[in-house]
C-alpha cells in the first residue's frame, strides 16, 4: 500500500508513511473484507458510511503537519483507523462520531491494539472543549465551510484539514491554517468525495 499507492503519488513526509505501515488496516474492517482492506478505494463499515481510501488519510494527515506532541481532535471516528494512524503520529487524540454503534465498535477495535484514543459521540460540528485547545483537526466528512466552533477550539497556528462542499456534488480537500491576525489561511488539495459532515454547524440529517 505504501509503495505502490502512497509515494508514488507524493507522500513524502517519512512520519505518515511509517506510521500508515504500523496500523493493521484489515483490523477496521469486517472479517469478510479484510482481504481487500488494503486496496486503492473506500470501504462500507456500515450506517452508510466508510473506511477512507488510504491515500486520502496520508494526504490529509501529511497536510495536518502532526507533531509528537499535538494534541488533535479526528471527526468521524468511523472504524477507528484514521484515528490509529493519527495516534502514532501525535501525543493525544480524542475522536469523535456521531453513530454511537460506530464509536462503541472503534472503541473496541483501538483498545484491543492498545491505541490510547479517547473516542466520544457526538456533534463533531461542534468540536469538543473539553480537550481543547488542538493543535490540529481532522475531518474525514464534508461541510459547507470551516464550523466556527473549530476555529475556536483552534491553537494559533494549528490546523484544520476537511473536505468542503456538497455531499455528492463537487467538494474539495482543504488545510487551513490559523494566522496570527485570526484569519484562515487556505490550500486546495484538490477534489474528493467524502460523506456529509451532519450537524449543527454542518449540513442537516436528510
Ligand atoms: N475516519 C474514518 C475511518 O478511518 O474509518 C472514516 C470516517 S467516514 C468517511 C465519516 C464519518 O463521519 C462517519 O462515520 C460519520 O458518521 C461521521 N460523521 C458525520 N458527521 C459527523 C459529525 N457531525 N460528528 C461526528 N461524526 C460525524
């Protein structure tokens, strides 16, 4: 995985490659699937949703610039995995998903490989104060903008990586920075296609 899809394609950062070759990705998804669990494409993990293309994650996780002592805030738990990846990359993480199912399963799924996550459910749009300030925050689901409860929950200088845009329409991959004259800095990273960021800063559940 790391050899044929990740580098080729630009991951350059040595920390996000060696920790994407740690994390047993077959491990986050049903036993049925594990064969393919390292294929260039999305999984279904259930309640309609998905395990990310693992070129999305090392892009987004690259463009987050995680450093050993970063405390981020990963929205949309999902199976866990991406959460793996970013706690081998950072000091802290609390993840959060709004399907308790999905949150009890990927609680489960991390402890048992000794992953220290702190897994929570809820409205990610929200963020999660009481763990704030982060030093970046991650979002596998796609919003309408930046919710402002991330930008308040935010350190200078931290980071916001999502995919902005319409579910099933057009949507692109964004880091944002935050500048010391409290503006966003923005880059593009190009098009994806993630599921909905629902909630209260997000779009509405359908
Ligand atoms: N990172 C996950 C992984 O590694 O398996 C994949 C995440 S999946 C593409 C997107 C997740 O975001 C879904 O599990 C969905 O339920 C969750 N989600 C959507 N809106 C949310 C919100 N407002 N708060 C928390 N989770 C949310």
């Amino acid at each position: 995985m790391v050899e044929e899809q990740l580098a080729p394609r630009g991951i350059e950062d040595q920390r996000v490659l060696d920790a994407m070759r740690r994390v047993p990705r077959h491990l986050f998804v049903e036993a049925s699937a594990a064969a393919y669990a390292y294929e260039d494409h999305p999984m279904p993990i259930g309640h309609g949703q998905t395990i990310s293309q693992p070129y999305i994650v090392a892009l987004m996780l690259q463009a987050a610039r995680i450093r050993p002592e970063d405390t981020v805030l990963d929205v949309g738990t999902g199976s866990g995995y991406a959460a793996a990846v970013i706690a081998e990359l950072a000091g802290r993480v609390v993840s959060i998903e709004r399907h308790p199912e999905l949150a009890v399963a990927a609680a489960g799924t991390l402890a048992a490989l000794g992953y220290d996550v702190e897994v929570v459910t809820g409205d990610g749009t929200l963020g999660w104060p009481p763990q704030a300030p982060y030093d970046a925050i991650v979002a596998a689901a796609t919003g309408p903008a930046v919710p402002e409860a991330w930008v308040d929950q935010l350190r200078l200088g931290g980071r916001i990586v999502m995919p902005v845009g319409r579910p099933g329409r057009a949507q692109h991959l964004a880091a944002f920075t935050a500048e010391t004259d409290g503006t966003l800095r923005e880059t593009k990273l190009g098009a994806v296609a993630f599921v909905p960021l629902i909630g209260d800063q997000g779009w509405p559940a359908s």
